[in-house]
C-alpha cells in the first residue's frame, strides 16, 4: 500500500519550483507566457503527486519520469523520441551497419506506423515489404498510438527469432500478414559494377561511418575493371533511408568541386550549419544519373538535392519521402537519450527537403518489362520477289545492350532508362563533334 507520507525527492522539487516561481515574480512581473508555464508546471506537478498518491497500483517514479518525458516528445514530431538506456545504446549500434532485426526504416506518417524502406538484402525485403507499407499490427499489438522507439523495440530481437506484422498496401484489398525471422542484419553500404562499357552503377544502400571510404574504393574498382575513366554513372539512392550528415555531405563532395552542398537552419546558434564542396579527389565531370523514389530519404535527399541544384546529374525517377528534419542525439545523466529535431535541411537553392522531398528531372515509374519476339515479325526479305541486298555478305550485329547484366539488373526498368540515357548522351556527344 502506497505510503501517505510524500517522498522526500517529490517534496523538494515542488519546493525548489515553488521557490523559483517566488523569486521571479519578486524580481519582475511575469509576463503572460511566465505565468502560462508557471501554471503549467504546477499542473504537472499536482498530476504527479495524485497518481503517486491515489493511483490503483503503487507506480515507480522513474517510470511515471520517463512516461511523461516520453509523452512531451511524442507531441513534438514523429522523429523526437526519449532512448531508454538499452535502445540508446541500440542506436549507437545502428551506424556501424550492424544489428539484430527485420531490416527496415520506418517512421509515422499522419499517425500510422509507416515503412520508409527496406534494407536491400534483409529479411524484410526478401519478405516483400516496400516503401509506404503501413504497419497496423506487431504480433498481436495494434501499432495506432505506438511510438517508433516502441515500434522497434518489438522488431528488434535476437537471430533466429521470429516476429508478425500486418500491413495495409494500396494494391492488396485485405491486411497482409507476414512471418519474418529476424537476422543479425549486416548493410553492405555500397555496391558496384559495369553497366556497360564505360559506365558504371553505384548503388548507395544507407549512409553509415565509412560510405564515403568504400565509394571511393568502389570509384576506384570499376575504372581499374573498364581500364580507364568512366564516361557516365549511375548514381543509386532508391530505398536508401538516410543516415550519417557528414557522411552524405562527403558523397556530394565527391561529384561536386565548389559550392554549397546543404545547409540547416534551427533556433539555436549549434544548429546553423553549412557545408561546401572542396576541389581535392573531385570525380571527373562525366555525366551522372541519380535514381530515387519514395523510400529515398533524409541523407539520400541531401545528395541528390545538391547534384540537381549544381546541374551535376540527372534525377531520375519518383519523388522522394521528404524527411527534411535533423534529429540531435544528446546523451542524459541516466545513460537515456533524447533524440530530438533541431533543425531543417534545405538544398543549396534554398528549398526545404521537409515533407515534399526530392522531384526529379525525369518521372519514370518501376513497370515490369517483357520482350516481344520481334523474329516473328514479318520484314522486307520475306516478301516475295523482294530485291536482294547488294553489299557485304555479313550484316553487321546489332549494338551490345548490356554488359553482362542479370535478369534482375534487366528487369529494372529505372536502371534501364538510365542506362539509355547515358547511352544517348554519348550517341549526341558523337553527332555534335561529328559536325563539327
């Protein structure tokens, strides 16, 4: 049974508050948002005091602290959120590329628990899962009201171990229930090869602690495969979720030689940032496409921002998720940590990523491809008494369409309209020098 003597911590917070609230009104009158927070902070205070005195079940002030921490947060964004010890000390896991779990990004977009994207190669993409799933239900708890740090908390769990969840899809007329096993989930930051000869794809999965090291690696591999410069690139960002600002920062930098790569803008002085290209180890100025869609976020949406506000590359496409916001990690005394938003994103031209995102320069919607056999078509030397071809007895091959590529890479129709893109341009490089 609760004890009807109040706790001697409780007494002298209230105390100190009340204390502090004499002063003020001694040195000054309060004005009227003083006195707004003033009352406030007593209602706080008096709500604190009868649930620790009256509530049905003896309550653990920590408890009762941290729910109340917890609750403020929520009411701000759906990105602020109070880190108990052990998710706080998940998250500092996290940016190493390292973690038990499903494999997914997720945020709350107008109360419903959301995907971002999934994590190339993990359980949740192999699962089927995509960018603006909503998740109604994990394992038996519907997800309305739960926080992300809740969320999480029951994705996350040790290798082997399996979750449900029910999601709702535009395309499916009924919730869809999956089983997913959970995986020590390892990012492969970034992958590469040849597309064709002379261009290269790079496909960006997260932005971790040494992205920017293993793309120059990468940089480096596939001129040392095509045996000299590359002369076009495909730049991948889709279902990339976002992750490390300095790391993204350096990315742009890598394709830029000057100028303003992002900036932020926040209340506190801390918060203003700007961050510039510098000239050393700049790519050559071969052409670049950059892939996004609805699962490119945050760090994703700071590159292809700056390539596309400098004209350095073409975005191709669609709209990215606009997470626009810069979440500030700050340790607290209790080993906890508060993520809270601090700031906004803005492209070097001014434009805020938040909630619009990235619009790219050529729309082009993923469609399932399928070749017609063109053989069968009927041409000229079917017809009858059709004239004979005069010339070389050997007709020439029709141009290489790919270079080596696998029936996912060709199934892709955005990678292949970029590709082609990439072709074309070398094709009217040639005509213009040609008359020239």
């Amino acid at each position: 049974m609760y004890n009807k003597s109040r706790p001697t911590t409780l007494f002298l917070i209230m105390l100190m508050l009340a204390g502090w609230m004499l002063i003020a009104r001694a040195d000054r009158p309060a004005t009227a948002q003083e006195t707004t927070g003033y009352q406030s902070l007593q209602l706080f205070t008096d709500v604190l005091s009868i649930i620790r005195r009256s509530y049905v079940e003896e309550v653990d002030m920590k408890d009762l602290i941290h729910g109340a921490i917890n609750g403020m947060l929520v009411s701000l964004d759906p990105h602020s959120a109070f880190l108990p010890a052990d998710l706080y000390s998940e998250l500092k896991i996290d940016t190493t590329g390292e973690f038990g779990g499903l494999g997914i990004e997720i945020t709350i977009r107008e109360g419903v628990l959301t995907v971002v994207s999934p994590i190339e190669g993990t359980p949740a993409d192999r699962a089927g899962l995509r960018a603006g799933d909503m998740i109604v239900k994990i394992e038996d708890r519907l997800t309305k009201d739960m926080t992300i740090m809740e969320a999480v908390r029951m994705m996350r769990g040790p290798k082997g171990t399996k979750v449900r969840i029910t999601i709702l899809r535009e395309s499916l007329v009924r919730p869809l229930e999956l089983e997913i096993v959970r995986e020590i989930i390892q990012v492969r930051s970034v992958k590469a090869q040849l597309l064709a000869e002379n261009i290269g794809y790079v496909r960006i999965a997260q932005f971790q602690e040494r992205t920017h090291d293993d793309l120059m690696k990468a940089l480096a591999g596939l001129r040392t495969e095509n045996r000299r410069n590359l002369q076009g690139l495909v730049l991948d960002l889709r279902n990339n979720p976002g992750g490390l600002l300095d790391q993204a920062v350096k990315v742009a930098d890598t394709f830029l030689k000057s100028g303003l790569i992002v900036y932020t803008d926040g209340r506190e002085e801390g918060s203003q940032m700007r961050f510039s290209a510098r000239a050393p180890r700049t790519e050559p100025d071969y052409p670049i496409v950059v892939l996004i869609n609805g699962g490119s976020a945050s760090a994703a949406e700071i590159v292809a921002g700056a390539l596309q506000d400098h004209h350095r590359a073409v975005i191709l496409g669609t709209q990215s998720f606009g997470k626009g916001s810069v979440q500030t990690i700050i340790p607290m005394s209790d080993d906890t940590g508060l993520r809270l938003t601090t700031a906004r994103y803005f492209t070097p031209k001014g434009t805020s990523i938040q909630a619009k995102g990235i619009v790219p320069d050529i729309l082009v919607k993923p469609i399932e491809i399928s070749e017609t056999d063109e053989d069968s078509l009927v041409k000229e030397k079917d017809l009858t008494n059709h004239i004979d071809f005069e010339g070389p007895s050997e007709t020439p091959a029709p141009p290489e369409q790919d270079f080596g590529l696998d029936e996912t890479f060709r199934q892709d129709y955005p990678l292949m309209r970029a590709l082609d893109l990439l072709k074309g341009w070398h094709l009217m490089k040639g005509l213009q020098y040609s008359a020239s």
